[in-house]
C-alpha cells in the first residue's frame, strides 16, 4: 500500500493541469491575481482573508498561513463540488499540492457555494473592522450595520434576482461574533445567511468580512462597493453624521 506523502504525490501529479492555464481568467490564475490587488488594498496583508472561486464542478481554494499575495497557481488546491462542508480528508482534494494545508475559511467558502455564489471574498479591511466596533454588541444576534441613502448602495444586491438597490433603500449586513478558529465561524455564517436570505454579505466582529457574488466580477465590485461604505460610514461617524437618514 502506498504511504501517504506516495499518495499525495500521486493525486498532485494526476491532476496539475487542473490549475495550468494559459487563460488570465482561469481561477487558479485569477485567485493568485485578485489576492495581490487585495493585499494593495490592505484586505490581505499578513496572511489573513482570502478568496476562491468556483469554476464548474471544481472549487478553487487558496493555501492556508501563506502570503496571499505571493501565491502562485501551482500552490491552489481543487475540490469536486459538490462536495464535504469539512474536507479535512485528503482524498476529498482532487489536486493538493505537498507541503501545504488549504485555507482555514474552506468551510466558509463552500457555505456560499452552497447559497449559489460562483466567488466567495474574505477580506480582514480595517473599515469593515472598525465598522463591527462602532454596531452595539448589546444587539446579539440582531447585530446588523446599516446606511442609506448612499449612491453607493446602488452597488449591491437587493436580493437574488430582484436586481440592485435604490438610493433611498437602506442596505443591511449581519453582524456575527468572532471564534477562535476560522472554521468555527460557519455556523454564524450559516444562521446569518438564513435569517437575511437577501444578503451577499456577512460582517465577523473584530475579524472582517465574508463577501460572495454570482461570479468573480460581482463578488470583487460587491466587496469594493461595501469597503467604500464602511470607509464612508467611519468617517461619518467621526463627524457625528448618522448612518440612516
Ligand atoms: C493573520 S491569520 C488569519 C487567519 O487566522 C484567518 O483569519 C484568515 O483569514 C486566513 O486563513 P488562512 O487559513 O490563511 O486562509
Ligand atoms: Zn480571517
């Protein structure tokens, strides 16, 4: 019997051309693509948030701990979707490069797949912080931030398949306490999501943020149109101005 490193040589080896592509829009090329512009936005820097994508019937996951913005297509790791919540077994990985765990937001990630989003972002901004500190935590589970009013808005969702908010809507974003460990997180996610069923988004205290889209170019442009409002509403709230008009 082979050992485990054989194993994983062999899945690895087998499956390479799972993330060679010559294709920029490739998501073992996007991913290594998104988290450099990411890292110069300052939602990636020193290894936390993430992001991946899926493609198909595959899932494309980042390496856990690592320098996102360094990353390269030969370190993505691939799943079959559908697939296991908690893919801690390596033979649920169709490609898994050697010496690398996946990221830790794995279990995250697939909750939005599971909610039909095509990317998931993960991204510890400061604004989104900040944002999670200024919303009482007196409010539990009810903990939402909310703007209006904000031409901004415009950028995202109202709901899947109701088309993009107004200006005179007011946009809402679960708020759900942070965990020790990023995995633990799902649960909140999970209940977040089915209590606000509209929501592409989900705020993690003193964390970040968990953004989705239905594909790559609505979860980025969802996720910049959210940063530009927790940015905004920090800076409101320094000048006393109200979030809600
Ligand atoms: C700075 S460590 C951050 C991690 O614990 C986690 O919050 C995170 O966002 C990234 O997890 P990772 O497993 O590296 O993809
Ligand atoms: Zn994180």
């Amino acid at each position: 019997m082979a050992s485990t490193e054989e194993q994983a040589v062999a899945v690895t080896t087998n499956n390479d051309h799972l993330v060679q592509s010559e294709d920029p829009e490739h998501p073992a090329n996007l991913i290594p693509e998104l988290c450099r512009k990411f890292y110069n936005w300052g939602w990636v820097t020193g290894t936390g948030g993430g992001t991946s994508i899926r493609h198909g019937d595959h899932i494309f996951i980042a390496p856990s701990g690592v320098q996102k913005e360094l990353m390269k297509s030969e370190n993505i790791f691939v799943l079959q979707w559908p697939t296991k919540k908690y893919p801690a077994e390596e033979r649920n990985y169709i490609r898994r490069p050697l010496k690398l765990n996946p990221s830790a937001c794995t279990p995250l990630f697939l909750t939005a797949f599971e909610n039909g989003a095509g990317c998931c972002i993960h991204t510890h901004s400061q604004w989104a912080v900040l944002v999670t500190l200024l919303v009482e935590r007196e409010k539990g589970p009810d903990a939402c931030f909310e703007i209006s009013t904000i031409e901004q808005i415009k950028g995202i969702p109202r709901g899947k398949g109701k088309g993009m908010l107004g200006y005179y809507d007011t946009l809402s974003i679960p708020i759900i306490e942070n965990t020790a460990f990023e995995e633990d997180l799902t649960s909140g996610l999970e209940a977040a999501m089915k209590k606000y069923p509209d929501t592409y988004a989900v705020l993690v205290r003193r964390h970040g943020i968990y953004v989705w889209g239905d594909n790559v170019a609505k979860a980025k442009t969802q996720c910049e149109s959210l940063d530009y409002l927790f940015q905004l509403a920090v800076e409101m709230h320094k000048l006393g101005l109200p979030w809600v008009k």
